[in-house]
C-alpha cells in the first residue's frame, strides 16, 4: 500500500510513502490494517513538515473501507484535513 502527495498543478510527485519500506526495514505484504495505518501516520507527518494541512483525498476508485479507510483515518488523527 502506499499513498502520495502531489501537486497537480505541476504534476509533480510531493511525498511518496510505501509498506515496501517502513523505518528501512521491509513492512511484509503490507496488505493489513496496521500497515494502512502507519501509512497514513507517515504522510500525515511528511505533509506537515512541507506545511500542508488540507489535502484532496483520492481513493483511486477504491471503496472506502478496510486498508483505505485505516490510512484516511490515520491521516486526519495525524492533523490532515480533507
């Protein structure tokens, strides 16, 4: 799993964080809940340092539940706004 930040008016990729690679060590499969949700710790943090509060959240057409809803959830419990 992973999320991004981007600037789409420059179509440049911000922030980039993936279960491939958490705190230097490789995450497993990445495909639970509890990695979802250190995901979206992390970017909530690296947005921050950038000095980003408010994004737009895009599912990519997935549903909003499971894995997704953990990383949105985390995010906002790390001070995103969307």
């Amino acid at each position: 799993m992973y999320a991004q930040l981007i600037d789409d008016s420059e179509g440049k990729i911000l922030l980039a964080v993936s279960t491939l690679k958490l705190n230097g060590k490789k995450a497993g499969n990445g495909g639970n809940v509890a990695a979802a949700e250190k995901v979206g710790q992390l970017i909530a943090e690296g947005a921050r340092e950038k000095g980003f509060e408010t994004v737009v959240f895009d599912r990519g057409g997935y549903l909003y539940h499971g894995r997704v809803k953990a990383l949105a959830e985390a995010a906002r419990k790390g001070g995103l706004k969307f």
